[in-house]
C-alpha cells in the first residue's frame, strides 16, 4: 500500500464514473488528489464518500485553454508539483450516418475526447519537464481500433487520443515523461446499464478495474513502458 505515497495526482473528469473510481484508488495509496471536472456541485458530492485523504477539488471547464492552464497553475500552488496527470474526462454520442453528421456533433466529440487531453497536456508537460520526471495516462476507447458505424466522431476523437499519446511519449521519453493511454471495452456504468439493459452486465469491465490498470501505468512498475494504448475489454 502507499505506492504513490507523497506523490500529486491529477484526475479529470473526477466526478464520472471512471474519475471517482481513480479518485478513490490513487487515495488509497496515498497519493494526494486534484479533482478537475466541470460541476462543482457534483464534485461535492463525489467527495461525500471519498475515504480520507489529501485531496482538493478544482472546478473547470477543460474545453478553455486559459482555464486549464489556470487549473494546473492552481494545482501546482495547492499541492506543489504534478506528478500523474490522468485525462480521464470526455464522453460519447451516436448519431446518424457520416453524411448526415452535423458540425456541433463532431466539434462536440473532437473537443471533450481530444481537445480536452491537448489542453491539460500542454499545460501539465512544462511542470513536470522542470520535474524531470512525470506520467500521464490518457483514456482512449477500443472503438479507437474497432470503429462502428454512427459513431464516426467518436471513434475518431478516441483514436486521436492513441496518436496523441503516441506523439507525446516519443517527444519526452528522454525527460522522465511517461505517457500511455488505455483502450476500454464497455464499462459498467449506470448509465451503459440503463441503455442496454438485456446485456450481460458481468462481461463489462468495472471502473474500478480500470483504475487498476491506469495505477500500473502511473506506478514505477511500468517505468518502461510508455507509447503504449492498452486494452481493457472484460469480456465484453
Ligand atoms: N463508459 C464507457 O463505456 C466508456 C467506454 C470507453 C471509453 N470511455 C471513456 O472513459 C472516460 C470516462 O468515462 P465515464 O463513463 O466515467 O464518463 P462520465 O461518467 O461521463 O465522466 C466524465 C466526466 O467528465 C466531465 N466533463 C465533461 N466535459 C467536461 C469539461 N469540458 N471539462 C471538465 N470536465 C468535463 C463530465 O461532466 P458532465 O457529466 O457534466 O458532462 C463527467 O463528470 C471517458 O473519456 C470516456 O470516453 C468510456
């Protein structure tokens, strides 16, 4: 226990689902944890049912480059370096056919799947150069690699990620940057439970699980391992 003891921790989207679940497992080894999401009201109550710990919450809208380099000034002033830095926040839509795809859906998914990731990593990258020494770990999605129909900026958004992550690893793996991303199948969340609800839940991969695999990927024990995209699919 305490693997990340007296390390900083960085969570995007820590009011969601994956982030709570992250929240709670970073804490649990001791890291100390900036909570970024959107809505400071349910960041309150994720917070409720934290277990104890050294944590913060910083509300933002990570869509605006001037609040996420405001955000990571904050966090940096709170808790003194940045250590892991996990882009957790982004979400999903179907919709029509390609053709029939309007502008606002692809800026939608382009700027909380990609845009989000480009500004907390341009932002982060400068803290943890002066460091020396630092890891992030992107959240991509598996229909990066296996991409459906009606759901084109999506997956393109998520596949973005993978080259992102790619792109960063080889710009800093000379200067104690590690950067990796992981590739989830369907996550048992309430909201996939309520909109499929005739599947078999227990194929779908817990948040938790997920969390597991992104403490790998930030922990020592992956110290050479970076570029890399992960899969994370259960049985789904
Ligand atoms: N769920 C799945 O089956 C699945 C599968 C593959 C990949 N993923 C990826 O895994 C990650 C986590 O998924 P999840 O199910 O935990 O999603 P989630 O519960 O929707 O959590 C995402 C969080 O990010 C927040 N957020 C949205 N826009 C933001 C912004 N501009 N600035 C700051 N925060 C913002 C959301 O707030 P609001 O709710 O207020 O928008 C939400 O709290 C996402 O990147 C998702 O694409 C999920």
């Amino acid at each position: 226990m305490g693997q990340f003891k007296d390390q900083v921790a960085v969570v995007t989207g820590a009011a969601g689902n994956l982030g709570r679940a992250l929240c709670t497992a970073l804490l649990g080894q001791g890291a100390k944890v900036a909570m970024l999401d959107i809505s400071p009201e349910r960041l309150d109550e994720v917070t409720e049912a934290l277990p104890g710990g050294d944590w913060d919450t910083f509300p933002v809208d990570l869509l605006s480059a001037g609040e996420a380099e405001r955000v990571i000034d904050a966090v940096k002033a709170r808790f003194g370096r940045i250590d892991i830095l996990a882009n957790v926040a982004g979400g999903f839509a179907m919709g029509p056919p390609l053709h029939e795809t309007d502008d606002d859906t692809w800026d939608r998914m382009l700027d909380l799947n990609l845009r989000s990731v480009f500004h907390c990593c341009r932002a982060a990258v400068p803290v943890m150069l002066t460091q020396g020494a630092g890891t992030i770990v992107n959240v991509s999605a598996r229909a990066a690699l296996n991409a459906k129909g009606r759901m084109g900026p999506y997956c393109a958004s998520k596949a973005g990620v993978i080259a992102l992550t790619e792109s960063l690893a080889q710009e800093h793996k000379e200067q104690g940057i590690r950067v990796n991303c992981i590739l989830p199948g369907t996550v048992d969340t309430p909201e996939n439970r309520a909109a499929m609800p005739d599947q078999d839940h227990s194929k779908w991969v817990p948040p938790a699980a997920l969390a597991d695999v992104m403490l790998f990927l930030a922990s020592d024990a992956a110290r050479c391992v970076t570029g890399a995209a992960v899969p994370v699919y259960g049985r789904s």
